[in-house]
C-alpha cells in the first residue's frame, strides 16, 4: 500500500512538473517575443519612426503567423506536384499564363486547408513539445483570426482557379 502511495505521487508530482516546465517554456517565449516587439529602443524614437517601427513589427509578426499557420513549406510541395501535373497534361505548348494561375491557387487551397488543420488541431499542439509554438497554441493569433484567414485564402484561390484557370 504504502508503495503503491508513493508511485502515484511520483507519477502525479512527474507529471505536473512536465506540464509546468512546459508552460513555462511557453510563458518564456511569449514574454521574449513581447520584449522582442516592444524594445525599448523602439520607445525612445521620434513619434513618426515609432508608428513606422510598429508598422513594420506589426506587418512581421502577422506574415511570421500566416507562414507558419499556412505550413507554406508543405504547400509549395503540393504546388510543386499540381504544376508538374499541368505540365505533363498540357497537349500543346505550356500556357504559362494558366500555369501561373494553377500554382498560385493551389498554393491557396492548401495554404488554407493546412491553416484550418492547425484551428482543429490546437489543443493537441498546444501539449506537444514540437508543436506549443505555433502561433495558435502560442497565443500570437487568435482562432476566429485563423479561420477568417484560411477562410478567405481559401475562397480566393478557389475563385481564382475558376475564373482564371477554367473560365467558362
């Protein structure tokens, strides 16, 4: 019994440790990017170069989180391999024009599809080791920002390969 005591609480006390030491990473790399967006060397410009420092971070941060919301990387490959498709199916001559087209709205879609993945997914991100800093489980944006982002890339990209790529 009294073994039996002891290993729940070292399985309790194991546990909670991890869950602290990972919320502390977190909490860490929050505060180090807040610090980061809001250096004190911002603060001691003039008002106009202040705005346009805070523009600039602002502009940064939100392109860092659509990136990474986006897996962009991913979505290349899958452009990579819609591409080389259109390539390959094409009778005649390449129209680079509707190739061009196809690549930016695949590129989209799937932009859209793996930002929605990660709106679904964001409670087991949030307690994996490799995923807690993604900009959902992280804090850095918001979900009904996420999915008004992949909503409306997703839209566009399907709007733009009907009306681009198959008009009429």
């Amino acid at each position: 019994m009294r073994m039996k005591l002891r290993k729940d609480f070292f399985t309790f006390y194991s546990n909670s440790k991890s869950k602290l030491i990972n919320h502390n990473t977190n909490h860490n790399y929050l505060t180090h990017h807040y610090r980061h967006l809001h250096s004190s060397a911002a603060d001691l410009s003039p008002p106009a170069t202040k705005t346009a420092t805070d523009l600039v971070s602002l502009t940064r941060h939100y392109a860092t989180c659509y990136w990474q919301l986006s897996k962009a990387r991913l979505s290349m490959l899958v452009v990579a391999t819609s591409g080389t498709g259109f390539v390959l199916g094409s009778t005649s001559a390449v129209d680079l024009s509707a190739l061009s087209w196809t690549c930016m709205g695949t590129m989209m879609v799937a932009a859209s599809a793996n930002s929605l993945n990660q709106v679904f997914e964001v409670k087991n991100d949030a307690k994996m080791k490799r995923t807690f800093r993604r900009p959902l489980p992280s804090g850095r944006i918001t979900i009904p920002h996420a999915v008004g982002w992949a909503s409306s890339v997703g839209l566009g990209g399907t709007a733009l390969l009907a009306t681009q790529v198959f008009p009429g």
